[in-house]
C-alpha cells in the first residue's frame, strides 16, 4: 500500500509503500529526484529518463520526493551524474553519519517521519534550490516552450541547457516531455479519455503521447491504466490509504 503527504520541507512529498496485494506499478520519470528507506539503507534515487521497475509489493520503503531541481543542493551532487540511478547515501555524504541516520529511521515507530526529520535537519545546513531553476520548472509544466521559458528567466538555450543538466539531471527538452507525459497520466488516471488528455498536455494527437508513453515509461497507455487500476483496488481493500502516485 503506498500513501503519501505533503512535507514541511518546501515542494517537498513524504510517502510510504508497504508489501501488499497487487501488481507493482513501473516508477515512471517525473522530473524529481528521493531520499529513500528501505531494508535498513538510506538511498538516493536520481532523476529518471526511462521507468524503473518497482519492489512495491515485496518491500517496504519511505521516502521523501524533491521537487525537479531542488534536490542537488540537498545532496550536494549534480543531478547528472545521479541519472537514472540508485545509489547509497552513503556514496555522497560521510559514511558513518549515514549509518547513524539509517539506524534512526529504522528504530522509529513512524519512519516516513523520521525521514523527514532527518531531511529537514539536514536542509538547514544547506543552501536553498536556486529559484530560476525552480521557475524553469514551472515554466515548462505549464506548456512553455523552451525558448520561452529561457527568456522568461534570462537565461540563453545553451546557458538553460547547461543548469538544467545540473540541476534536473537532464536538458529541458527532456524535462518538458516528463512533466507533460505526467500532466497527461494524471488526467487518465482521473478518467480523461486518452485524445482529450493527449490535447490537454500539449500532444498533437492520441499518438504522440502514446508514443512518448512507450518511450518514456515502456508501456502502452492501456496497460498503464490496467495496472494502476488494479493497484487502486487492491488499496481499496484494505483499511490503509492508497497513494495517487505510482509505487517506488
């Protein structure tokens, strides 16, 4: 069962998945980066380009989700060279201070919130994500072009390329198809027929978005709604909220 909530920490989402019934749904690209839990590690998960496949129904995990471009300063570790991947903590800040982390959260009662309490700790040592980063976010999930978007911030395509490298962990070409590729789920998911949803987000038509659906997330469009319908009714069934969001 995954259920998540807003953070104190700014933009931020804490969430938790437990082993449940179910099929896993594939963690699609979303343009952000976590902190995770699970089995006693604290990970980092990077900015994704392709799905990965999820453990939700094996293992438990909690997490806290940065919004797109806030983690780097967080992690002190250029979103680019996190790409697509997960790694330990302990592979970018000291490892002993991690282990010490890593036992906390695992020893608490509630360890969704003591992630977050270790992450709102540790965001006071560091700097806050620069806010023209967080604007070219905005820019682009509202439908602004990238030319647009560069203007509006006073920022040149190769300059706009260049920070977004570091801060989403890829171009902003890239990231203007994630966050449109979720704009467009989101609305599926709520039961907009695939052409009204593809329109809505930008796509020329019903094929585009299935076309960036298979390219972004290795699945058919159907076959996403089939899964996460199925998630939703095992969660259903259950007396613990579900999440809106995919499983990690």
């Amino acid at each position: 069962m995954y259920a998540e909530r807003a953070s104190l920490l700014d933009g931020a989402v804490v969430w938790h998945n437990e082993p449940g019934p179910g099929p896993a749904v594939p963690v699609l690209p979303d343009g952000c980066m976590d902190l995770l839990w699970t089995g006693g590690r604290l990970l980092v998960a990077g900015p994704d380009t392709h799905a990965q496949p999820s453990e939700g129904t094996r293992a438990a995990y909690a997490g806290v989700r940065f919004p797109p471009g806030a983690a780097p300063a967080f992690f002190g570790v250029p979103a680019h060279e996190l790409r697509d991947l997960r790694v330990d903590l302990a592979d970018v800040w000291p490892a002993r201070r991690v282990r010490a982390l890593a036992d906390r959260v695992t020893d608490a009662p509630d360890r969704a919130a003591a992630l977050e309490a270790v992450a709102l700790r540790h965001a006071l040592d560091t700097p806050p994500p620069d806010p023209l980063l967080r604007a070219v976010a905005q820019g682009l999930d509202a439908g602004g072009t990238i030319a647009a978007t560069a203007a509006a911030v006073g920022l040149g395509t190769r300059q706009l390329h260049r920070r977004s490298l570091d801060a989403f962990g890829y171009g902003p070409k890239t990231l203007a198809r994630v966050l449109r590729l979720q704009c467009a789920l989101a609305l599926v998911r709520d039961g907009v027929p695939y052409s009204e949803a593809a329109v809505a987000t930008g796509c020329s038509d019903q094929a585009h978005l299935a076309r960036e659906m298979r390219d972004l997330a290795g699945l058919t469009l159907g076959r996403y709604a089939e899964l996460t319908a199925a998630s939703r009714f095992a969660n259903s069934a259950t007396p613990a909220p579900s999440g809106s969001r995919t499983t990690a």
